[in-house]
C-alpha cells in the first residue's frame, strides 16, 4: 500500500499497526482526555474545601503544577506520548525498508533535471535545533546521508497517521485539508485573484501545497522549507502527483526571493513551530514579497487562547511542553488580526475557516470556534 | 547509512508518573496493543479467505502442528516481539527510533 505514487510503500502489518496508533490516539484524545478536567475540578473543590473557590482564577502555569501532581494526568499523558513514540518507531521501520529506494527515486529526478539547490541559509534558527519538533527523532532537518530525504519521509506519514489521530479523515493520506481549507478562503473571499506567482513559507513536504498549485495550475508555484530532507521528499512526492513545484531550502524569515515578486504568499501551521519574534518576521516577509494588490495567507493551528478559559489554555498547550512544538503559546496568546494590521496589511480577515466536506462547503470565517466541525484559524490581507 | 539519530529536546525517558515504572509499563502495553492488532487483522485475513475458498474448516486449523521450519520462523517472530515490548526499558539515550 502507499500514500501516493511516491510514498514508502506499506505491508498490511504496518497498516495494522499505524490503524492501531491512529485510533489509540483518538480516545486518548476525545475520550479520555476530558476526564482530565474533570479531576482538576475535583482537585480546586477539594482545595477550596467548604468554602466556595476564590475568584482570582489559576494561571496555565498554577494548573499545570497541579496536573503533573495528579495520577491520571500522569497516565494519560504518559499514554500519549508513548503513543507518538511508538508511532514514529512504526514509522520509520516502514521507511528505513524502503530508503534505498527513496534517495534513488530522487537521484533520478535530480539527474534528469537537476533541482534549484536553493541558498544556503544563514544556519538553522534555535526553533528548528533546540528539540525535535512532535519528538520526531532527528526533527526536520538531520541527513544520515548525502541527498537524504529521510527526515520527509518520516514526516510524511507520521504527520497522515497524527491527522487521523484527531479524527481527520478528510484528505486521507494525503494530509492535505489545509491545503483545501486556505483554497476555500481565497475562493471565497478573493474570488478575483489570479496569482501569476505563488510561494508556500514552511511547507514541509509539500502535502497542502499542492491542493493550492491545483487551484491555480497556471500559476508558477514555489514552496520553501528550512530542513533540506523535507524539501528533497517534498519534490519527489510532487513529482509523483504530477504536481509541477519548485521547492528549496530557504528561511520564511529572511528568503531570498525579491520585494514585490508574488501575487500569493501562503504560510500553513508553519508559525507555531518557530518564535514570537519569527512570527513577525514571517508576516513583515509575505508582505514585503507581496506585488501590490496581492494577498497573503497565514493558516494555523485553530487554537485561541482569547476563546478558552484557563483551563483549556493550559491544556492546549499541552504539545508545547511535551511533544516539543515550540511555539503554540505564543501564536494561541498573540492577536494575529492585529499583528497583521500593524505589518501593513490592508483588509485583513481572521477567524475560523471550516475544512471543506463534500457534505458542508460553508466557506465563511467563524469568529468563534465551530463545535464538532474541524477547522482552521485563518488571518489574511492584501497589500495595497 | 550512518548511526542512529541523536533525539533532542523534552528527554525522552523524563516520566510522567511519580514511579518512572509506570511509563515504562505504559508504553510496553502500547506496543502490545499494537502486536495485537497486528496479528487481529492477520489471522481474520487468513481465516476469511481460508474459509472462502473452501480449503479449510475450523477443526483443521485447530489440529495444525508446524514443521521445523515453521517453528524456527515462529520463533524469530517471538523473539522481536518481546524486543519491541521491552523496548521501554532502554535508558533515556536509548530510545526506541534508534534501534
């Protein structure tokens, strides 16, 4: 079995497994991760004795103290992370069986035309190096050879089985709903966009790209990415879609694409793997690569602190603080809307935009979190 | 291909539980419940296409004895079993992605 033409190909006993991990993780997730608050709750009331609790709410900080004292917080968490382990352990025997081939398919690719090695950029920022992002061992951009691509393979159907974990099933294998959640915003609030150039910041392997070179086939379609494996795989895994892409290894910060030189510039759950101060480097760059009338996307994790209580806080940043995504407090806790304004972009839009399903194409941004209905957080604008 | 990868960040043996056993036993079930899985799918495959052919009927599987080849293969099979499974126990710069 494989994902697409060009994916590690599987025995029934990986499926097995990989089915075995991805349903694991979505009762940990749904069924028993909302026991979690329901024993922080025991613990304020018993903390509180007869008395009602104070006002004065706990901080992320006080409850997450707290929960790593309580049992079941220490099981469940324990569960879930052995999960993602075993996950990548899964993985990666489906990869190492077929790396041989792999790093072959894109020799022959490279030599029949040989690819844009990109810029050698200025070393790798601290939010790439510090901890391996998901616990992914060797993160994006480890190379245990020359033309290594494995760190995207590993990415690629980890990131598929992750998805399914949370119930994601739309865009199956191909892990692609971002891909097809920002083509229904720009479908619905830009429908004149014609884009002769498109650029995806961060884009991994590529999966939510190329819904996007899809839309607009006519347009040239760039994507970058820090980690040289990810984008290695990102073009052999195109390639075998048909999917014409240019990728190369660049920094979203600081790229070396020239000002006003793209009429799309996309960024999709790239910035809550980075910095607060990469963030706004990230914006002020899809601005300044913007030509004048052009739209810039940023895409994310749909997690706002603005509409959780503390505790949900606490608990959404759960991947921050133990699956090593380093920057999901400080998206959720940054008003991207404004940041957005202050960069200089003009008629911005954010809020929740709804995976599409062939059953429910609402293309309208919530300004709320839509219950029982997978979505993502969109900010957007133009430059003018 | 060159050693195995070094992991970084949150340390992958830091435990959860107050007794850093439980994290290990924890993730020994994991693995189990995968094996499980695994073999589930495999033998409802067998069984079902065993069954549809018309090659077998229940009693026949159940009288099966295997050759010595059979054996040693089951054996070989066992023996990773029991080495995914206690794979938990490696220390924290032995982490199962590095085997």
């Amino acid at each position: 079995m494989k994902f697409h033409p060009e994916s590690p190909a599987l025995i029934p006993d990986d499926v097995s497994r990989l089915k075995f991990i991805a349903d694991l993780k979505r009762h940990l997730y749904f069924e028993l991760g909302p026991r979690n608050r329901d024993d922080y709750q025991r613990h304020a009331a018993e903390a509180a004795g007869p008395q009602p609790p104070a006002a004065a709410a706990a901080t992320r900080e006080e409850i997450r103290r707290v929960m790593e004292g309580r049992p079941f917080f220490q099981l469940w968490s324990s569960l879930v992370r052995a999960a993602q382990d075993r996950m990548w352990e899964y993985v990666a025997r489906v990869v190492d069986r077929d790396i041989a081939r792999l790093n072959s398919r894109y020799r022959e690719l490279q030599l029949a035309a040989p690819d844009d090695p990109g810029t050698d950029v200025d070393g790798l920022p601290d939010y790439v190096t510090r901890a391996d992002v998901h616990r992914m061992p060797g993160g994006y951009h480890v190379e245990r050879e020359a033309d290594d691509l494995r760190a995207g393979a590993l990415y690629d159907l980890g990131g598929a089985v992750y998805q399914l974990g949370l119930g994601n099933v739309s865009g199956a294998m191909l892990n692609d709903t971002r891909g097809q959640t920002l083509v229904a915003h720009l479908r619905h609030y830009y429908p004149w966009l014609k884009p002769g150039r498109i650029l995806d910041m961060g884009c991994s392997v590529g999966h939510n790209t190329v819904p996007i070179h899809r839309a607009f086939p006519d347009a040239q379609c760039h994507a970058i990415d820090i980690g040289a494996p990810m984008v290695r795989y990102a073009r052999l895994r195109a390639a075998g879609l048909g999917a014409d892409i240019s990728f190369n290894r660049q920094n979203a910060e600081c790229t070396t694409f020239e000002d006003r030189s793209f009429d799309l510039v996309v960024s999709q759950i790239l910035l809550h793997e980075t910095s607060p101060q990469a963030t706004r480097r990230i914006f002020a760059e899809s601005l300044r690569l913007l030509r004048q009338g052009g739209v810039a996307v940023h895409l994310e994790v749909p997690v706002r602190y603005e509409h959780c209580d503390v505790y949900e806080q606490f608990f959404r940043s759960w991947e921050q603080y133990y699956n090593n995504e380093p920057n999901i407090e400080g998206v959720a806790s940054t008003d991207l809307h404004a940041l957005a304004q202050q960069t200089g972009f003009s008629d911005v839009l954010s809020g929740y935009q709804c995976i599409p399903l062939p059953t429910d194409r609402t293309a309208e941004l919530a300004p709320e979190p839509i219950k029982g209905r997978g979505s993502w957080y969109i900010v957007s604008g133009r430059r003018t | 291909m060159s050693g195995p990868v070094q992991p970084l960040g949150q340390p992958f043996g830091q435990p959860f539980c107050d007794d850093p056993h439980i994290d290990q036993l924890l993730s020994m079930i994991v693995a189990l419940g995968a094996e499980l899985s695994v073999q589930s799918e495999q033998l409802d495959t067998l069984r079902r296409l065993l069954i549809d052919r018309g090659i077998l009927d229940a009693a026949s599987i159940a009288d099966y004895a295997p050759s010595a080849e059979a054996q040693a293969e089951r054996e070989r099979v066992r023996r990773n079993l029991i080495a995914s499974l206690l794979s938990s126990l490696n220390t924290a710069t032995e982490t199962p992605a590095q085997r």
